[in-house]
C-alpha cells in the first residue's frame, strides 16, 4: 500500500511539473500573441485570430489524442505533444521575423494541437485512483500553472526585443527553449498499457443522460470560455485602448495566472469538504465580482482586480467540473468519455476566443464584460438544477 501510494504521488508531481512547463509557455503565447498580430495582421480585427484559431486547434485535438493515448498509452502521446511545442514557438518566432502572418498562424495552430494534448496531464494524475481523491489529483496537476504565472510574464517581458528588428520574437524562442524540459520530466512517467475490455464501456448517450457529467461539462465548459473570452480581450484593452503598455499587461495577466493556479493546492480539499456544488457556487461568485470590477473602471488596478477575480472563479468551475468528468468514467472508456468532454470544453473555448477580438472592436470593452452574465446564469441555472444525491449517480 506505501509503495503504491508512493507511486501515485510521484506520478501526480510529474503531471503537475509537465502542466507548469506546458502552462509557462501557453502563458507566453497568450502575453504576445494578440500584440504580435497587431503587428503582423493585415487588418487590426485579425489581431486576435492566430490565438482564436490556436483554440480551435486545441479542441480538434483532443479527441483523436484521447484515443491514440487509449490504444498506445499516455507517455508517446503526451511526448510528442511537447515535440510539437517546440516546434510551434519556432515556427512562431520565424514568422515575426520575416513578417509573414500566414505562417504565424500555422505556428498559432501547431502549438494549440501540442497544447491540446497537454490537456489529459489532469486526467492522467487521476488514473487509478479512488473516486474521493481524484478532485485532489486534479487540483495538485493544476498548481503547476504557478511556474507559468511566475516565470511566463518575465519571459515575455525580459525577452521581447532579444530579436533586435522583431519585437516579440524573442519570447516565443525562449519559450521554446524552456519546453525542452517537458522531454525531461515526461520520459520518465509510467505508461501502463491501456486496459483491454472484451466490451466499448458505456455508450457517451449515456453519460449525457447523467447529470453529473452534465453539469461537470457545463462549468467546464462555459467557465473556462468566460475565462477565455476575457482574458483574450484584456491585452487589447490594456495596450490599444487604455494605452497603459506592456508591461502592466504582463502584471494583469501575471496575477490572472496566480490566481487561476494558486486555489488548487486547496481546492481539492474544499471539494471533498464542502461539495462539489458548493465551489461552483463560489466560482459563479467570483465570475460576478469580476464583471463588476471590470466595469468599474479602465485604470491598471481595475483590470487587475478584475482578472484576479476571474482567475479565482475560472479554478473553482474547471477544477470542480473536471473532477466529476474524471470520476464517471471507466478505464476502458476514459479515451472517449475525456476525449469527448474536452472536445466540448474547448469548442467553447474556441468560440470565446474567436469573438472576442471581433466583439471588442464592435461593441467595446463594457459590451463584452456584460455579454458574460450570460453564460455565468446558465451555469448557475444547472448546479441550482442538480441535487447532490443525482451526482452520486
């Protein structure tokens, strides 16, 4: 039994140390990304559609790794998910050089497949054990995103003009670098041969029926969209419209990253605590302070509070969501049952993203703060819809 659990414990550290690498370098790509396409988009509303399409390639990508990964196992997968990383940044880096948008979005679009892998390190802390500690496996993996909220904004400031002649350049280099260590700490994981069942596992109709899998999508889904609509606009906002500079955009979306990461060393034990529906509650709080926070004002400290917050709400819904999705499935139907969940977490996400720039150039930074109580009241409309006894089910 202390073997075992000490092998589980190692193999949660290694998730977690592999998701803050990963997130330092998505950290980097979302800092520069939309400001790099200001420079290299033919028209300014296309600013944003390199990340937006990145979005779209994450949510394309998670179903047929979840599969590869139920037939080859996860390491494979998960390695040559950080090969394409790396091979991303530099394609990235090589666009800004040259000037050429086309191929900055080619870049944009490899690094969302490798990062759209990265995805299944949560789930893969939560392989093999019981029900009560996956929230906590979950909610460790995540606490690695602090590397990225530490060290990700010091890339992206300390190398934005390393490239002389081709600003931002630089960052994604270095960020290409530093994923090198993914190789490093992911070679060594245990990859058990996926288990073989003389049956498929329960059909995904099935899982839709549930209302604990409805309910753990549905915050995941719509609360890292909201997250994601957001924090995609905010750089605009921050360095185009309030002219506030680079440098307190890294520091907004530094802490941002702080506190989406930092609640998970405890969230796991708020959840095995209070429940699952009680922090999605809290997370739906949080969501509403920051829409109130962020049309307070446009000065630094009002968009920093309200990306705090928003980081805050985004930990309690994904965290929460994720474990019940974790939880229901079997081990012969994880690669399909997670495959599909992220593939539905990240159509939203994808869909965030790719209106924001669009609606911030049209409607404003107040239209777009407001358009969000929308999904934050359908969220709110399904946990007050779901008992705690029809999750157990």
């Amino acid at each position: 039994m202390i073997r075992s659990f000490l092998s589980v414990s190692t193999s949660v550290w290694r998730m977690s140390m592999a998701q803050g690498v990963s997130m330092t370098v998505m950290n980097v790509n979302i800092i520069n990304t939309g400001l790099a396409g200001a420079i290299l988009a033919p028209e300014l509303w296309m600013a944003t559609l390199p990340l937006s399409l990145q979005f779209v390639a994450v949510m394309l990508a998670t179903l047929p790794a979840s599969l590869l990964m139920a037939r080859v196992g996860r390491r494979l997968v998960f390695l040559c998910g950080v090969a394409i990383s790396i091979t991303a940044t530099m394609i990235q880096a090589l666009a800004i050089i040259t000037g050429q948008f086309g191929l900055f979005v080619m870049g944009s679009v490899l690094l969302g497949v490798a990062h759209g892998v990265a995805q299944f390190y949560r789930y893969a802390a939560a392989d093999g054990l019981p029900d009560q500690e996956k929230p906590k496996a979950v909610s460790f993996v995540l606490v690695g995103g602090l590397a990225a909220a530490l060290i990700g904004p010091e890339i992206a400031y300390r190398f934005v003009d390393a490239v002389e002649g081709a600003r931002y350049a630089g960052a994604f280099i270095a960020a290409g670098v530093l994923h090198l260590l993914g190789f490093v700490i992911l070679a060594g994981m245990d990859s058990p041969k996926p288990p073989q069942s003389a049956h498929a596992g329960r059909d995904m109709s099935v899982f839709f029926a549930l209302p604990g899998f409805r309910l753990g999508l549905v915050a995941a889904a719509l609360g890292y969209a909201v997250m994601s609509f957001l924090m995609t606009a905010t750089p605009l906002q921050i360095v185009n419209v309030s002219q506030l500079g680079v440098a307190e955009n890294a520091r907004v979306i530094q802490w941002h990253v702080i506190a989406m990461f930092a609640p998970s060393f405890f969230t796991g034990h708020l959840i095995a605590r209070f429940g699952i529906r009680q922090v999605m509650m809290a997370g739906l709080v949080m969501y509403g302070l920051c829409i109130f926070a962020a049309l307070s004002g446009t000065a630094f400290w009002d968009y920093f509070a309200a990306l705090l917050l928003l980081g805050l709400g985004w930990n309690f819904l994904y965290v929460s969501g994720s474990a019940l999705i974790a939880r229901l499935a079997e081990p012969e139907e994880r690669g399909r049952v997670q495959g599909v969940a992220d593939l539905f977490i990240f159509a939203a996400v994808a869909f965030a993203s790719l209106s924001a720039g669009a609606l911030h150039s049209i409607i404003g930074w107040s239209g777009l703060v407001l358009s969000c109580l929308v999904p934050v009241a359908v969220i709110g409309f399904v946990v007050l819809m779901t008992s705690q006894t029809a999750l157990r089910a």
